[in-house]
C-alpha cells in the first residue's frame, strides 16, 4: 500500500505566519509526491492543533505524519504523542522547523516562504523511508546517591530520605557542612547559621534511609538511568568510627601542626584543632576526627617518634594501619551538589593579598568571625590588636573580564553583612568599595537600606590597589586603598588597618573530574551546565543525573535549598515511575564493517561505546546511547548507523532541500 503524508503548518501565531505565506506553502506542500493531505492552524501545538492530527491518524487518512513549526526540542514529544495517540508508531512522525531555522532568522518574506517549501520537501522525503522503532524501558533502582555534603546535597538527601527513599551521601571532606558550617551568620536575616544547619546534619547523619560516607570519593560511574553502579573510595582517617567518642583527647595532646596557609591574617586561623589529628569543627558530623598524614610526626618522621594519640585514647581507636576501601553499589538517580571554590586572589597581584599583612579573603574573614573559631569570633589584625578601619573590597574576581565575567550573586550581600558584623563587635570605621549593589533577593535590598543608616562609608569605585606603602605620616603602618570614587570624581587614598577581599565563586577545580565521571558537561564559565536554563534548571543531558546548588551557578542558600528540592522532587518522580522509557533512537554498531580502531570509544559524549576485547569490536550500550550521532559520523569504517537517523533517510532530505532548485 502506498504511504499517505499528512503535513501539518503551524502559524504560531505570527511567529511564522507574519513572515511565511502559508496559503502559498500549504499549495505548494499538496503537490508533493505522497502528501495526502495538508492542512494549517494558528498553533499546532495547542489541544486543537493536536486533535487535527490525531483525528486524522485515528480516521486511517494517513500513515506518516510531518509538522511544520518550531525546533524539534520544543515540540518533538508533544507531537510524537499525538501521533501515538491516534494509533501510529511515534517514529513515524518527523518535523520541519519553520520558525528557528526561516521565519525568526530571516528578514525577506518571498526567501522565508520559499525556505520554508524546501523544509518541508525535505521533511516529506525523509518521513517516506521512516521506520517504526521499539519503545524500550528500564526498571529504576529506587536508591540515589547525592555527591556533595554541603547544604544543597543535605537538603536533596533529607527530602528523598524523608519520603521514604533510599540515599547514599557521599562527601570528601572529613564532615558535612559545606561552606554554611563556616560562617557564623547568615544574610540577609543575621540568623545563626549553625543553629539552622546543624539540626539538618544531625538529622542526616541519623536518618535511617541515609547511608553517609564522609572522607570519600566517587571514583566511577557506570551505567546509566535507573541502573548506575558507584565505586566509592573511602579514605582512610586512621580513627575508627565504631570505638571513637570524640572527646578530643587525642588532639589536645597533640605535639604537632598542620601548616598553615600563606598570606592568612592569622597564622592559624581555623575553625577546628590545627593539629595533624583534627576535627574539622566541633558540630561536624560525624564527630569523628582524622589524622592529616601530610603533617603527622608519625607518618612524616620515624613512624616511632611520636603515636601520641593512639596513647591518649582510651578507648583504643587509633588506627595507624588503616587502609583506604573501595565500596560498590547501584543506585537509579545522581545528584550532584558538590558546590563551589572560592576565587584565589593571590593572583592579582595589585591587592597584595598574600604578600601583605591584613589583606584577607572573605571566607577567612567568616571563620575568624565564628564564635567557634581561633579567635572566639574577635575580629583582630594579625598582631592580636582591634583593627580601628576596613575596608571591604567588592567583586574580587567577579565582573572583571581577566577573570570571571559573570557576577557571583553572593559577594554584596555577604559585604553588607560584614558591615554590620563589624559595626557590632567593633568600633571600626568600615568602607565597602563597590562597583555597584547587586541585592536581588527577598529582604535583599531592605538590608542594604538598613546598612545605609548603620554608618558606613559606601565608596563607588573600583579598587586599583592596595598597599603598604605610605607617602605620609597618617599612612605609615597602615594598608593603604588607591580608589577612583566615581561619585565624586575623585582618586582617592585611604588609609585602613585591615582589608577583605570578596572573593567570587567558582567552580571547583575538581569539578571536571566528577562530571566527567557522570557525563555532564562543565559551561565556559565553570560551572555545571543543566539541560535548559529556563526549562530543565536541574536536570543534565544524561537522563538520571541532576544538578543542585552552587555547582550549578553561584547561588544564595535560599536559592541552593530550592534547587535542591527540585532536584529530589525530579528524582522521586523518576522513582515513583518505577520504570523509565529511553531512547529507541540509538546507534549500532555493524560488526562485520568495525575495524576496532576504538575512535568511536572516546568520541561518544555519553561514554555509550565501549570497546569488547573478545570480539575485538566496539559495542553501542543501547541504555546509554543518546542517538546523537556522534560515533557515526566519526566512523572511518562506516561501520554505525543511526536509528531514525540513517544514511538514506539523511540523503533523502538533502535530495528534498533541493528538489525546488
Ligand atoms: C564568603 C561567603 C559568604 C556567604 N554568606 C552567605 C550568607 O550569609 N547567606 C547566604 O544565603 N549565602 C551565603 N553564601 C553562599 C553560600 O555559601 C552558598 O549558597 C552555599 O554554600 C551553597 O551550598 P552548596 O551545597 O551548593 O555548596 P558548598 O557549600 O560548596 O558544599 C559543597 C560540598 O560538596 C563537597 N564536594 C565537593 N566536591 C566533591 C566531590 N567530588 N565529592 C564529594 N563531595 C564533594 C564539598 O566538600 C562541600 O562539602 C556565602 C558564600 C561565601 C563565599
């Protein structure tokens, strides 16, 4: 029987119909070999402009079904479901996009229209050789792991705990927490941040759907949606956690020191023991410590010099001997949620941090500030004195096109919280250098009015430099701020005793590693790029691995709590499911033509292809597989074909494009 086309033109409104002649292209599209019928509506994608096209599937008029209208990652799905509807393979349908790729990209009318016919041609040549394709779907593992302990992936493994579902935390520092365990308050309500936090962390560390891994990381992952295997690598801490109480005893008599980082206003500013044998702070969980081997006499000298600690604890949990382990399990879904870095300023050069006394980062400046850190929460200059004057200088590696172009969201608010942090413990006179006040959030902008009545000194400008260097009396031993303070107009010097630098964030260094593991891919900017900016904010391009918080973009931690529960609520649906369907358009490989040259194995963004050593063949996981084409493009043998993407189908639509030729 011979194939019956019907081809449906979308107006969108005027979105194709002010620049397309649709009467014209409807005619033209009723003279194309095997079309038979065509018709148009204002918006096809609308229940109505679906119902056409299903009602004439379902009466038997057609057998094939193309769509003009937009890009197919718009309405691809929506029209491959009505076609199903009306009782045709979902594969028997294909579109021509009028819109993105004619009427919104040119500005003639005769061309757009003329375009849009050869679209279309080609669109009715390639839905001729369409093949019904299998509908395939995998069970769904109902645990998850979330990578990253810091507020985001503590909130995505308490809300998936909370519903009754299985998640394993994993986290590479020795305590949850992320960077909200360092500050003391939070913007803009001044809430004690350890007093909102912990009570999570407990929970975490005691809920009984939650298995968390501490001092660990993810080494490979494998498999794909609903059905990933995780290799975990378990670090050694050289404390047991089944005989540990964390009393401290072991640190307390410890002789010796981790070394501290250059350039700190203190020398030994930490918000835990700085000993070798440490606790990262005293809520962390698990309240377990961890020798830091880099520093300890023990493991850096003669292995007999010192075991201090393993002398002082009583209850024997000491454990030189202690090995790194390997832990293996499945899950169905990933969330990522391993946050942010912050800019390291050495490397301008101009600010001195590093070089100069007093010149200090923001971080360093919230764990000074904690009342649980080296200084009890005092603010003071690096020779214990009460600084008299600071400044705090904003977008330090934000907004600034050496460095990161993007703003860091962040960085205001946090300054005004010093501000007012200061203001409280000191009687400082405080400088905020900005280049302009970015407080988006709910209370955001409140806050920067109740700043602007707390006395201080707001100075528009970007900070050329700061130094040491005095050129009068009333600048000697001081730091010294060279500003144009556009709002005067004026090159300014001010002279300060301390000076914090607020520093944007970042991806993490790592960050390429763990998304490489999880084929999700890292932007230009850093960060972790999510399947739509809009649309899709936590899911990737690999369908079972979400995105939460920081390491998606710079965030607040109301923004990274609500991301994160998107995150878990995008994971529970895909558990409730149960069973998930996945791409029936996938690549294969034809064993007879593969030369086993392997290029398709490095080529695959969706690491799909592997590489069989008996056969001596590359094998397609059809799981994984995407159908994007890659690997048969690449090909030197020829030897993958696309499903609904092959050879003749392609060569049928260049034929169609030129057929008006
Ligand atoms: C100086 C400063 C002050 C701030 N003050 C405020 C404030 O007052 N109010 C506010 O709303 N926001 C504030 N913020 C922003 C806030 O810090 C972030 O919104 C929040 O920390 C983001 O949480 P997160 O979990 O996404 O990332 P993080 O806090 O960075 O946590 C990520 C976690 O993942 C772990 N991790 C990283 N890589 C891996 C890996 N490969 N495997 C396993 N684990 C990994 C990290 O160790 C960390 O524990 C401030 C930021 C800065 C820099």
């Amino acid at each position: 029987m011979a194939v019956r086309i019907g081809v449906y033109i979308c107006h969108c409104g005027t979105n194709i119909a002010g620049k397309v002649d649709i009467a014209k292209v409807v005619e033209f599209a009723k003279g194309l070999e095997n079309v038979s019928l065509v018709k148009d509506y204002k918006f096809m994608c609308s229940d109505p402009g679906q119902a056409l096209l299903q009602k004439d599937v379902e009466d038997g008029l057609i057998d094939r079904v193309v769509v003009a209208s937009c890009s197919p990652l718009m309405h691809e799905n929506t029209f491959r479901k009505a076609t199903e509807r009306g009782g045709l393979n979902p594969y028997l349908f294909t579109m021509a996009n009028i819109r993105e790729q004619c009427s919104w990209v040119h500005i003639d009318s005769g061309q757009t229209t003329d375009k849009a016919k050869d679209l279309i041609a080609a669109a009715v040549r390639r839905a001729f050789l369409l093949e019904p394709l299998t509908k395939r779907e995998v069970p769904i593992n109902p645990r998850t792991v979330v990578i990253g302990g810091g507020i985001a992936g503590i909130q995505a493994a308490l809300d998936l705990a909370e519903a009754g579902k299985k998640v394993v935390l994993v986290e590479r520092e020795p305590s949850i927490g992320g960077h909200m365990s360092k500050f003391d308050k939070t913007f803009p309500t001044l809430d004690c941040s350890a007093c909102i936090l912990t009570p999570r962390m407990v929970s975490v560390g005691q809920h009984a759907n939650i298995e968390l891994m501490t001092y660990s990381e993810v080494e490979e992952v494998s498999g794909f949606v609903g059905n990933f295997n995780i290799r975990v690598r378990k670090k050694a801490r050289y404390v047991d956690s089944e005989l540990c109480n964390g009393c401290g005893a072991c640190w307390e008599k410890c002789p010796g020191t981790r070394v501290p980082r250059k350039g700190n206003v203190h020398e030994k500013l930490s918000l835990g023991p700085t000993t070798p044998i440490y606790m990262p702070f005293m809520q962390a969980v698990p309240a377990i410590p961890v020798i830091d081997t880099e520093t300890c006499l023990y493991f850096k000298d003669d292995k007999h010099a010192c075991g201090l600690c393993a002398k002082e604890c009583e209850r024997g949990a000491i454990d030189y001997e202690m090995k790194d382990e390997i832990v293996e399990f499945e899950v169905g879904n990933i969330i990522i949620a391993t946050g942010f870095q912050t800019f390291d300023p050495s490397v301008i050069k101009r600010y001195g941090y590093g070089e100069i006394e007093n010149v200090m980062t923001a971080l360093e400046f919230e764990i000074m500030n904690c009342a649980s850190g080296s200084t009890g929460g005092k603010i003071l200059k690096a020779d214990g004195g009460v600084p008299g004057s600071i400044g705090i200088i904003h977008c330090v590696g934000s907004r600034d096109k050496h460095y990161h172009d993007y703003c860091s969201r962040v960085c205001c608010m946090y300054s005004l919280k010093y501000s007012h942090l200061i203001k409280e413990k000191t009687d400082a006179e405080v400088y905020e250098f900005y280049i302009d006040m970015r407080c988006f959030g709910k209370g955001y902008e409140e806050f920067y009015d109740r700043l602007l009545t707390e006395d201080v000194r707001f100075v528009r400008g970007k900070v050329a430099e700061v130094t040491d260097v005095p050129t009068c009396k009333a600048e000697e031993g001081k730091l010294i701020v060279k500003v144009e303070d556009t709002l005067i107009g004026n090159v300014r010097r001010i002279p300060l005793d301390m000076v914090i630098l607020s520093t944007g964030l970042e991806g993490h260094a790592t960050l390429r590693e763990i998304a490489k593991k999880c084929s999700v891919s890292v932007g230009q900017d850093g960060f972790l790029i999510e399947k739509h900016p809009k649309l899709g904010p936590v899911s990737t391009a690999t369908d079972g691995v979400f995105i939460a918080g920081a390491c998606q973009s710079p965030k607040d931690i109301p923004d990274t709590v609500a991301q994160a529960s998107a995150a878990s609520s995008a994971v529970l649906s895909m558990i409730t499911r149960e069973k998930i369907e996945i791409e029936s358009a996938t690549a294969e490989v034809d064993e007879d033509k593969c030369s086993g040259c392997k290029l398709c194995n490095t080529l695959c963004p969706y690491l799909a292809v592997k590489f069989d050593e008996e056969k001596g063949v590359s094998v397609v996981n059809q799981a994984l597989c995407k159908g994007c084409g890659t690997c048969v493009a690449g090909c030197p043998s020829g030897a993958i074909s696309a499903k609904h993407f092959e050879d003749r189908q392609i060569f049928a639509e260049i034929e169609g494009i030129f057929s008006g030729l």
